[in-house]
C-alpha cells in the first residue's frame, strides 16, 4: 500500500493533507531521516512527528466507558470518540463499537476496525457471556433467579424467549447477571419484566475478558493474546 494512502486510513488527515505532511518532512524513519511518499517501508518503521503510527488495520480496544457517552459517530452530546484519539475516528476501515452500551450504561466496550472479528464476537454461536451488574430502585422479589434461568422469559414485543441467564444476588438491591445474548436494552427489559427499574448498570466482562484496572475514561489496546482471554483460548482475566 501506497504511504500516503497508508497514514491516510489511519485518520491522520486526508491524502492531500498526508501528502503535504510529507513536503514537510514530518514523516520520517526511526532515526529521524525524512521519508517520501514512493519510499517502501514497513509500518514500524515509520514515524510521523517523532511518534511511531497507529496500530495498523484489525485494531481492537477495550474501553471502560462512563456514563453519559454515546455509541455513535455522531450525536448533539457526547460521544465514546471524543475518549479516543481524534484520528481514531476517521480510520478507515472504521473504528466500530462491538455491540452498544446506552448512555446511562457504564463498563467494557470492545471496538475494533475489523469486521470478521466484530461479527465473531457478536454472532449467537460464539455464545459469549457478557457480565452486567446492576443497581435496582426496589427489593428483589426473590424468584427472578429461577425466571431468567427458565429460558421462557418473553420481553414486550419480542417473538422469541430469551436464552437462560444467570442471577447472582449480591444484596437486596444490587444483582450480577450474566447473559449469552445482547437484546435491545435486554438488562432493563428483563427486570422491568419483574416489575422492577434499573438504577445504574454497568457491565463488568465480555467472555473472558474484564477491565483489568481501567478506570471511566481509559482504554487500551488489545493484543492475540487478549483476544485468546476473551474467547476462552487463554485462561482468565
């Protein structure tokens, strides 16, 4: 691939922009020597303003996402973009969220660049648990275990009952729930289900892999053998 085409899916700036980025001579090797735009060089050898470039293309990033952002590209408040670096948003092939958390939900968010893995992650037959913990306005009634274990749960306008969950009651207010599937809302339609309103939601884990320690606003990147973690390949995290 082309340099310029290259830097320019990676959301430094348009090909005219990387162009001129390279009449400047901001980009260069590790050494420091000037690079041009025919030259042949491996992505790590290549260095824009001093920094070694994005990760290349198959990207994944786990993010610990606050409340009050939004999955989406564009939208009047505030969005998981603006937690990442500006470039990330304009890659190309697009930095996508595996799956959605709403606005008010907080915990891991996967995103990644490629769409084999994304649809792997999120396709029912790899029948990833998700691990939500949720925060109740009212006592639990004390059968809502043996309902969502039951696989006959039916959520208001669905066709279909919902998988067999897991309840874990951690207090009279305050549930872990585990899940195979990823339903529209399907935590706050569960529980309203029993008559109940979820507080504050915040999901802990995705198959095997938690948030080792980032805090609301962090992310980092993911590597084979995260990926290994989360699909189970590689013990627990």
């Amino acid at each position: 691939m082309k340099l310029v085409r290259l830097i320019a899916n990676l959301g430094y700036g348009s090909r005219k922009q990387v162009a001129l980025m390279f009449r400047e001579g901001r980009v260069t090797d590790p050494a420091g020597d000037v690079l041009y735009a025919d030259d042949k060089v491996e992505h790590a050898g290549i260095r824009i303003d001093g920094e070694p470039l994005d990760p290349p293309a198959g990207l994944v990033i786990a993010l610990h996402k606050p409340v009050g952002y939004t999955c989406s590209t564009r939208d009047p408040g505030r969005i998981i973009y603006d937690l990442l670096p500006p470039r990330f948003r304009h890659r190309s092939p697009l930095m996508s969220p595996v799956g959605r958390l709403d606005r008010d939900t907080t915990g891991l968010l996967l995103m990644t660049d490629d769409g084999a893995l994304l649809h792997r992650i999120i396709a029912p037959k790899s029948n990833l648990s998700k691990v939500y913990e949720a925060s109740l306005t009212q006592d639990l009634r004390g059968d809502e275990a043996a309902l969502f274990a039951s696989g006959t749960l039916m959520l208001e306008s669905e066709k279909t009952p919902l998988a067999p969950a897991v309840l874990e009651v951690l207090d009279p207010r305050h549930a872990r729930l585990t899940l195979t599937e990823g339903r529209y809302h399907q935590v706050r339609r569960m529980f309203a289900a029993t008559g109940n309103h979820v507080e504050a939601l915040h999901r802990s884990r995705i198959g095997g892999l938690g948030l080792d320690g980032l805090a609301a606003g962090e992310w980092r990147s993911l590597d084979a053998a995260d990926l290994g973690i989360l699909f189970g390949e590689g013990g627990s995290a």
